[in-house]
C-alpha cells in the first residue's frame, strides 16, 4: 500500500514566490528610489535614439517609478502597457503565491503560437499608435 503523498512544508513551497519577489522587487525599489524623469539616471532608449520613434518599452521605468508612487494617472500616461502588464504579473504572482500557501498546485502558465502572433500583433499596433498624433496619449512625455 502507498503512502499518502504529504505537502511540502509551507517555508519549503513559498521559496519561489518569495524569490521572484524579490527579484522583482529590488529592482523596482530602485526604480523608486531613483527618479527616470530627472534627466543623466538612465541611458536613453536605443530605438527612441536611433529612429524617433517610441518602442513599446519607452516609458516604462517612468511608469514603474509612478506606479511605486501611487500615481497611476502618470503611470498609465507614461507607458499603458507596462502598467497593464504589471497588474497581470501581479494577479498571476497573487494566485502562484496563495497556490503555495495552500498547497495547491501553482498555476501554469503556457503561451500557444496563435497568443504569440495576437502579443506580437498588439505590441506593433502600440508601437505604431503611439508614434501617431491619433496617439499622442499613448506617448510617453519627453524629458
């Protein structure tokens, strides 16, 4: 007869959700701490330097900076995107974490090549509607 397969313990199950915590959040604490908006703190977008042009990442230390803020209004002007995924690794890290808590099983996380060709779609109609002036909200202000 087979023994009954107990839980790890609970120290044991958060060590992951606790070290991508921190893994996350060390860098965003200095995101915090140091302001993306005072000009010479970080080096300037290469797509922005080389071309004009907003990538879908520009904007995002700023829109982490006000999102540890509180500022939401400044972060979802800053960078929409990274704010609306922030709010999704946030949700997905809530359900990973009470998983371990729990002891239930962590939620999987798959991406199928048809969600890979729609993120890739959405990430160049952001890219290309934030350089236009129909999507001058989209874009990050200068500094």
């Amino acid at each position: 007869m087979n023994a009954p397969v107990l839980p790890a313990p609970l120290g044991r199950r958060m060590i992951r959700p606790l070290a991508a915590l921190v893994a996350v959040g060390l860098p965003t604490a200095y995101v915090a701490a140091v302001d993306p908006n005072a000009p010479g703190h970080y080096p300037t977008c290469p797509v922005l330097q080389a071309t004009g042009w907003f990538c879908p990442g520009c904007g995002g230390l700023r829109c982490v900076h006000a999102l540890a803020h509180g500022d939401l209004n400044a972060a979802g002007h800053d960078n929409l995107l990274v704010m609306v995924l922030a709010v999704a690794a946030a949700v997905f890290w809530l359900r990973w974490a009470w998983a371990a808590l729990t002891g239930g099983a962590p939620p999987r996380f798959a991406v199928t090549l048809p969600q890979t060709v729609l993120l890739a779609v959405l990430l160049a109609v952001f890219t290309v509607l934030r350089n236009l002036p129909a999507g001058a909200g989209l874009a990050p202000p200068l500094v």
